[in-house]
C-alpha cells in the first residue's frame, strides 16, 4: 500500500466518520438500554468500517452501509448480553445450591443443639435420638431400651419440651426449634 493510498483512506475515514457519527450513535442510543452500550456499538461499527473500508460503498450508500454494520454488531452485543446473562444466573443458583449445602451454616446451630441433648437425661436423650434421628417408632425405641411403649412415649413427649426450652431461647424466635428437633414421630403401626 503506497503513502497516497493509505492517506487517502484515512481522509475518506474522517469525513464518513464526521458525517456519519450523529446518526449512527443515534440509532444505537434507540437499540440499547444504557447509553455505554450504545457507544460501545458505534464505536465497534466504525472499527469494522475501518477494517474493511475497501468495501464501503460510496458515499451516497455509506450511511446505509454502516447501519448494516451496526445492526449486525447489535444483534452481537444482545447475544453476548443474553448469554450473559444466563451465565449470571446459573452462577448464582450454583452459589445459592453451594450456600444451601454448605453444613458451615449450620455449626451454630448444631452446637446449640448438641449442647442442649447433653443436658437432658440419658433416656430422655436416647429417647428422642432413636426416634428423630434414627426414625424409630416408639414401640421399636421401647424394644432398644427395654421399656414399655407408653414409657417411651412419655419420655419423648417430655424430651421434647425440654429440649425445646433449652434452644429455643438461643436459635431462634419463641416455638422454633431446628427441624431436627420438630421432625414428626413415625406413627405406630396398629
């Protein structure tokens, strides 16, 4: 490319840009939610007219050329934002389903809990384990513990309610005791 060839691009550069800047950035301003976005299109237009500037058609044609261009790099710019946005959203349900797994949110509360059940008396505590815990019916619990079906259900009932007051002032409001805690007894099969 000789001197005269390049200079002559670059003046025919300036003046498509000067006319035509306005009204490209006009368009775009139409086409994009926020106006760094519009300037970003224009600006990608007049590089690609830049670029390929050995095909930009007259001058009479040029305008219709860059709109061409322009609505070409839009349709980029809301498919880029579009898949975007889609990445956003399955990085914060990913971040959402870590946080929800995440056994580190729960340590306050399980402490509370551990140190509650520690409190309690020992058939209370194997009462009450056995049951939530393990998911025993009370006539199964009564079998491990080697007492009487009514016993155990006694026991749990008052295992419950006094384990419910040792937490419940510590983790949360009045009545609420972790779902480990609420979890209903198996119904005996009768």
């Amino acid at each position: 490319m000789s001197v005269s060839s390049g200079t002559d691009h670059e003046d025919r550069f300036r003046r498509v840009y000067a006319s035509n800047f306005q009204p490209l950035l006009a368009y775009a301003l139409r086409r994009c939610e926020q106006p760094e976005d519009a300037a970003d299109v224009v600006a990608e237009t007049f590089l690609v007219a830049w670029r390929r500037g050995h095909e930009m058609p007259s001058d009479a044609e040029v305008r219709l050329w860059l709109y061409g261009v322009a609505r070409r790099v839009l349709a980029n710019h809301h498919r880029t934002g579009l898949r975007r946005e889609r990445l956003g959203e399955r990085l914060r349900q990913r971040l959402r389903d870590i946080a929800a797994a995440d056994p580190g949110s729960e340590v306050p509360e399980r402490l509370a809990v551990q140190a509650a059940l520690a409190r309690l008396g020992e058939l209370d505590r194997e009462v009450l384990t056995l049951t939530v815990w393990e998911g025993l019916e009370p006539r199964e619990v009564a079998a491990v513990l080697q007492v009487s079906p009514a016993v155990v259900r006694t026991r749990l009932s008052r295992a419950r309610a006094r384990l419910r007051d040792l937490v419940s002032d510590d983790l949360a409001p009045t009545g609420h005791v972790l779902d480990v805690l609420t979890a209903p007894a198996p119904r005996e099969g009768r």
